[in-house]
C-alpha cells in the first residue's frame, strides 16, 4: 500500500507480478517436502537477483510469489525484465539435495493505476492475468485487460453457485446409450453431468467442470455423480430393462482421494448393483501420474468386481508397457480420430491401430461419436466392440433415456 500511494502521489506506475511455479505439487509430493522446500528457497533468491534495489520480492504462501515493481516506465519495460531476466532465470536447473531440478512459473501482471488504485484490486487481477497465462500453456506472462476481468467475475460467480448446486438440487445426469457394434443393441449407458444454472441455463461440463477441479469440488460432486449413476442402474434393472452397465468419468483429484476406494465400495453397498455393472472412465493422462500407485488403487477396484476403461485413448501418453500392466478392461478411443476418419487416412490408421491394439492385449475397445452410416460400417469392419454417438442417440434425461431403451427393443435409434 505504501508503494501505491507514493506513486500516487509521484504520478508514477506500479507493476505487481503475481508468480505461480508450475507443477510445483508433483515435484513436493515425488521427492518430499524438505526437497520442495529448498525449491521454494531457490526460486526466492532468483527472484530476488530479478529485481532492482526499492522493488520488493515476497512469498503469499505455497508456491506462489509477488513482485512489487516501483517506478515503472512502460508495459514494455515489464515485459521485457519479465521475458528476458525473470523466467529465463526460473528455468536454469535448481540444484537441491545433489539433484538439478526443473521448474517454470506464470506470472500475471496488473498495472498502477491502469488496473486498478486499490492494493486488493491490483493483486485480483494480477491472479487473474496468472490463470490466463497458466491456462495458455503455462511457463509464460499475461497483462490483466477489462475482459479478463469480466470473465474472473464470471468465473467467480459460477464458483459460488456452484458450491451449491447438489444441496439446490440443480446438478441433473444424462445418458448415453452404448450399443455393441455389431448387434446393435444397447449394452449400457455413459453418465453425463450438467448443470441446469438458475441463471445461466443448461450449462455444459466445460463451464464449470474446470473451476469444479481447481477448487477441489469436483470431489464431493463427483460422489453425487457416481451415486446417482449407481442409483439409475439399479432402477433400469428392477424395471426390467436389462443388465446393462453404467459408465462414469472419475477425475484425477476424486481418483487420488485415499477414501476414493471406500467411497466406490459404500455406493456400491447402498445402491445393492452390481459392482461388475459399473465401469469407471479415467484419462491416459490421470493413469500416468503415479503410476505404481495408479495400478495398486485399480487393482483393489479390480478386485472388487469393477469394469475400468481408459476414456480419450490415443490423446494422451500412455507408455505400452505400461498400458499392459494396468488391470484395464476397455479402451474408448477419442472421437476426434472418428469423426475425422472419413476424410483424413491418418485418423483412420490410428482407429484401426487402437481397435488391433486392445484386441491384442485382451481388451474390449469402443469407439466415441459415431455420426454417420459410414463410420459405423468401417468400425464394424475392423472388429470394434462398442459404439457411441450422435447416430444412435444424442445424451438425453433419465426418463427419456428408459423410454427410449423400451421403445428400442435392439435397434439402433436416431435422435
């Protein structure tokens, strides 16, 4: 504060850098807290050689430091200390317990008084301008403008509603049918979260589904989720519409909780399915960041009776080694080689490449976003399992979705 009001009054600007090290987590969690803190100790001393006498470098808390630039000429000349001193310096190997390690940051940067006259305002949208270079691939510098303002008030505002959602009832599940590929009958069902905003309407996963996952919420509703989608499995097989499976998408930080796999056993007991009726989706990348444990907490789910598939297969960067030691039952592969197989001969390399692969290794494959004729007839001709996509069925509410498996009796139907 004090800074601000002697530029204030000396009709200077003052540049506040907010700095947030990348996956600081993974490096204090894989090799210790004592080596995370020697990182922290390091980048503090780079900072601190960043800076000119009268500026000042301090540490808010984890991972994320503020630089206060007093008397600053330009934009230019932020950018410039930024690009060329503060995150080359950053890069250049820690050496910590004998060991180089690597790290980057994004900084967002608000500007006095362009940005703001108040400290707390500064300092919002500073963090704000972060998340925007953090959400550009990280390792890089953003200015605030207006705009990304307008959208941290947003986002701020779906924060908050969002916490409560389950208890207003608003969150809903829709279903997508599953077909075998062959028969074209229906053989389960992909639950599909939204998020009907009193406000904002029907809203889509990527909405909210981000911010859900930033600020650990994506946890207690993705209990909801796995509940509820246990819940409708068991009422469409007491109605009498088959033994079919529901598919549920788990997230990297619901999949790390240690009580995940007793939070998977007490739905499982409550809702009387059963466990092989349920199939968790989780992403190449989730399987590939820590993977000793990764294939220990699969296999105690394994042995529990649950189906496990791999959701976007072929976007990530799963190892084959690797790929055949996770006690996996299925690979969904993304719906971006199958929508563009048609017309682009790579695409449809890849999808016969995954379909021959799964086969090889005992698994089942299914391909996501079937749109048309043609792209079913070609997976068909190549052995795929399963299918899924706009061509059979569009997601659509519980009770449209049993109407829908009554009215269908084995045959595909376009929605």
């Amino acid at each position: 504060r004090l800074t601000v009001e002697q530029a204030d009054r000396l009709d200077q600007k003052v540049a506040l850098l907010f700095i947030d090290l990348d996956r600081f987590k993974t490096i204090n969690d894989s090799l210790g807290h004592h080596v995370g803190d020697g990182l922290l100790q390091s980048v503090a001393v780079r900072l601190a050689q960043t800076i000119r006498a009268g500026d000042t470098v301090s540490r808010l808390g984890g991972d994320e430091f503020v630089i206060i630039l007093s008397g600053v000429e330009s934009a230019d000349e932020v950018a410039h200390l930024i690009e060329q001193r503060l995150i080359p310096l950053i890069r250049e190997p820690h050496e910590i317990d004998g060991v180089n390690l690597y790290v980057s940051c994004s900084v967002g940067v608000a500007i006095f008084p362009d940005d703001g006259r108040e400290p707390d305002e500064l300092m919002r949208h500073a963090d704000g301008a972060m998340y925007k270079a953090k959400g550009s691939g990280r390792d890089n510098f953003q200015f605030f403008t207006p705009t990304m303002n307008e959208k941290a008030l947003e986002r701020l505002h779906i924060e908050n509603s969002l916490r409560q959602a389950v208890d207003r009832d608003e969150l809903e599940l829709l279903f997508q049918p599953l077909l075998d590929a062959h028969g074209q009958y229906t053989v389960g069902a992909e639950a599909l979260l939204r998020w009907r905003h009193p406000e904002l309407g029907l809203m889509p996963p990527i909405r909210f589904i981000p911010i859900a996952e930033e600020t650990g919420l994506i946890v207690p509703i993705g209990e909801w989720v796995l509940e509820q989608a246990c819940r409708h499995q068991s009422a469409w097989r007491q109605a009498g519409l088959g033994e079919l499976f529901v598919a549920v998408n788990i997230s990297a930080l619901q999949f790390r909780q240690e009580r995940f796999l007793n939070t998977v056993a007490n739905i499982l007991r409550t809702t009387g399915i059963d466990p092989g009726s349920l199939e968790l989706e989780l992403t190449e990348t989730i399987l590939m960041e820590d993977v000793e444990a990764n294939i220990r907490l699969m296999s105690s789910l394994k042995a529990m009776g649950v189906s496990l598939a791999v959701d976007d297969f072929g976007t990530g960067y799963s190892s084959l080694n690797y790929l055949n030691r996770f006690p996996i039952d299925k690979l969904k592969i993304d719906r971006s080689f199958v929508s563009d197989m048609l017309s682009d001969p790579t695409n449809l390399a890849i999808t016969k490449a995954i379909i021959g692969l799964g086969h090889t290794i005992g698994l089942r494959v299914t391909a996501e976003g079937v749109e048309h004729e043609e792209e079913l007839c070609i997976l068909q001709s190549v052995a795929c399992d399963e299918v899924q996509g706009y061509y059979f069925a569009r997601p659509m509410p519980a009770g449209d979705f049993e109407k829908w498996l009554a009215e269908s009796v084995g045959s595909p139907s376009l929605s």
